[in-house]
C-alpha cells in the first residue's frame, strides 16, 4: 500500500491536468463561437438595411416618384403650376358644334 501512494496521486494530477486541457479547450470554443454569433448578426442587421432599401425603391417605382425624379433630374422638366397655365381656343367654331 506505501508504494502506491504514487500512482493514486499521479492518477489524480493526470485527471486533473486533462480536465483542465478540456476547460481552456472549451473556453476557447465558445469565445470563437460567440465572434461568429456576433459577425452573423451584423450579416443580419446589414441585410435587413438592404432589404428596407430595396423596399423603399420598389415602393417608389410603384408609385412612380422615382419618374418624377428621373424627369426633374435628367430630362430637367418642372411640374406647373395649373393655375398659372393660360388656354387659347384658337377656333371657336369647333368648339360650339
């Protein structure tokens, strides 16, 4: 029983020591996974922007602002003012038949 003292707390350093090994090995694993848990996030948030933008052009072109603009901004035209417009009945007698 004196001689095996030894290998009784050998037996005991190795379990320890390889618990041990597996605690850093976990730690380690869940720092990494936690990164990418993080850089999936920011791959959602990111998309979610992309996506309301996208809705935001379909919503426009839908509604056809987005001409408007292209027509103000290309072809530089201006909506008028109806009140200002003047019309000019250049034949009466068409218009009295």
């Amino acid at each position: 029983m004196r001689g095996e003292w030894y290998k009784r707390s050998f037996l005991i350093f190795l379990m320890v020591f390889i618990s041990g090994l597996f605690e850093i090995d976990i730690h380690f694993k869940k720092r990494e996974y936690f990164k990418k848990y993080q850089s999936l996030i920011q791959d959602k948030l990111r998309l979610e922007i992309d996506w309301r933008k996208i809705q935001i052009d379909l919503s426009e072109i839908s509604s056809g602002l987005s001409l408007e603009k292209d027509a103000e901004t290309k072809a530089k035209m201006t909506i008028l003012d109806p009140s200002l417009a003047k019309i000019v009945i250049l034949n009466e007698q068409e218009t009295k038949k």
